[in-house]
C-alpha cells in the first residue's frame, strides 16, 4: 500500500508539472520501519527527483503522540536523497 500510495502521488505531481517532490514521515507504524526505501524505489522507478527525510516536532502539552513514533535508522543512508 505505501508503494502504490507514492506511485500515485508522484504521478499526479508529476502530471501538473511539479519537477521535485519531497516527503517527511513524523510517526512511523511498527512493521513500517523500511517506508522510506519503499518509497526511494518508486521514485527511481518512475525517474523523479524526489526528498525523503524523517520530520520532527517539540514536545507539547500532549506527549503521547512522540511516545507512539519508534526510532527510525535507515539501513542504507545514503538512499534517503533519490534523484532521477
């Protein structure tokens, strides 16, 4: 589902004209830990220049969303920036 969400939004930019298209994930579910290399695939595979990166926020009165989001390592760092 994330792979065909992305194909289908990076599609879409792409038909209006967009030329680069960045995403950030703040909250990553468990079991969705690879997103982001799913989602650097699909832009290689449609040849689009696309930033991929892990967002963030400060901590507020309601905490409990920052104590849901796991800790995201990239297993290869160097596919976080896909360029087409």
């Amino acid at each position: 589902m994330m792979s065909l969400a992305t194909e289908v939004a990076l599609v879409e930019m792409m038909m209006s004209g967009c030329t680069t298209a960045s995403d950030h994930h703040y909250l990553i579910p468990t079991g969705l830990e690879h997103a982001i290399d799913l989602q650097v695939e699909v832009a290689n595979k449609l040849a689009v220049r696309a930033i991929f990166t892990r967002g963030s926020m400060s901590l507020g009165e309601d905490e409990a969303a920052c104590h849901r989001a796991i800790r995201f390592r990239p297993n290869k760092p160097s596919l976080m920036i896909a360029y087409g």
